[in-house]
C-alpha cells in the first residue's frame, strides 16, 4: 500500500511539473487604434485563399478549457519587395467552432451558441471582426505585425510576431500563438475584470490565437 502511494505521489508531482513549465503564449501588445498602413504603386496584391487560412483560438477556466476554429471571410495584403506592407482580412463571427468537443455533443452547441450571444461576441449584432494591418517591422530577430483588431464595437492595436513566406503565385503569413485580453473589447461574461466574488467561475480573459493567412497573387 505504501509503495503504490508513493508511486500515485510521484505521478502527481510529475504531472504538476509538466503544467508549470507549460509556457503561457505572451500576450500581444496592445494600444489604441492607429493609423492604417498604405501600399505604394509598385506593390503586388495578393487576394486571400480562405479555404486554406484560419484563425485557431483557446478559451481557458479553472475547471478546464475550450478550442476550435474561426474562418476568413475575405483579405487582401499588398507586398513590396517581399515584405508585408498593407492589408486586411475580415473574420466570420459566426463561424465558431468548439474542437475539443464532439460535433454532435450538445454541450458542443450550447458553448458555441453562448460564445455568439450577448454575453461574449454578440454575433447578431456584429457578425464580423476585422483586422488592419499598420505596421510591420523587424524587433530582437522577430518579425512583428501590428494591426487594428476590431471586435464588436471596440478597435484596438495589437502586435504579435509572424513569419511569411512566399511561394511561386501565393504568400503565406502565420503566427506564433499570442493572447489578447477580451476585457479590453468589452467581453465581460465571467471576467474578473468586471465582476467581484466569481469564485472559481470565472473565465480567464486571455484568448489564446494563432492565425494562418494564405493569399494568392491577383
């Protein structure tokens, strides 16, 4: 009895250091609106493949955590000389989806139609997000994209790292997973931001994203 409760002590210490070395994804830098970037005549357009580009997003709580998926509706980026200079893409809001749950689950259908309602994304009301590209600059070996994120009715700047590339006719732009703080574009429901004496139910602002953008040449 004593050796297999020092093996169940084992497990869990185990299992404790594996979460804490886990490295949270670092929160994009995030400040008030700015001006939207321009492209020169020289530039080349690339109009996006939102087949292949998506948005892959992670929601945590204390008891737990959710993923899936949003979809592209539309983007264009212009590119000059190789870089990234201008763009932007819109954001289907009601194309949630919850992966880690069972399409046919109904818990599956109750988080992701409380995730449209007035409570987080208010899809209704605004089906779309948006995303503006303002800058785009080299800083400590990373490349990092800055951007107006529009999301109901609040716009923010946020800076995260990406990388691109391009291949014959098509540029692809993904990034490293970053967080942004929903509190800061009004999504309370269960943000300790917001409300006292949530206990453990709360849920955590930080969304986890990861974007990936292919785009054709037109």
């Amino acid at each position: 009895m004593k050796t297999n409760f020092l093996k169940f002590l084992t497990i869990v210490a185990i299992g404790a250091a594996v979460v804490s070395c886990k490295k949270k994804a670092d929160e994009a830098a995030t400040t008030e609106a700015e001006e939207v970037a321009t492209s020169e005549a020289t530039s080349t357009k690339y109009m996006v493949n939102t087949d292949e580009s998506v948005i892959e997003w992670t929601g945590h709580k204390p008891t737990g955590q959710h993923n899936g998926t949003i979809n592209i509706e539309s983007g264009v980026f212009t590119v000059n000389d190789g870089t990234l200079e201008s763009g932007t893409f819109i954001v289907d809001m009601n194309s949630i989806v919850d992966l880690d749950m069972p399409a046919d689950d109904p818990m599956n259908a109750k988080l992701v139609g409380h995730l449209k309602s007035a409570d987080f994304f208010e899809v209704e009301t605004y089906p779309s997000a948006a995303f503006e590209v303002t800058g785009f600059e080299m800083a400590n070996g990373k490349a990092m994209l800055s951007g107006n994120l529009t999301l109901k009715d609040t716009k923010n700047n946020v800076t995260f790292p990406v990388t691109t590339s391009q291949d014959g006719d098509t540029f692809t732009l993904s990034s490293e997973m970053f967080t942004i703080d929903r509190s800061k574009w009004n999504v309370k429901y269960g943000s300790k931001s917001f409300f006292d004496n949530l206990g453990d139910k709360f849920i955590n602002d930080d969304i986890e994203l990861k974007i990936t953008v292919k785009a054709n040449k037109s």
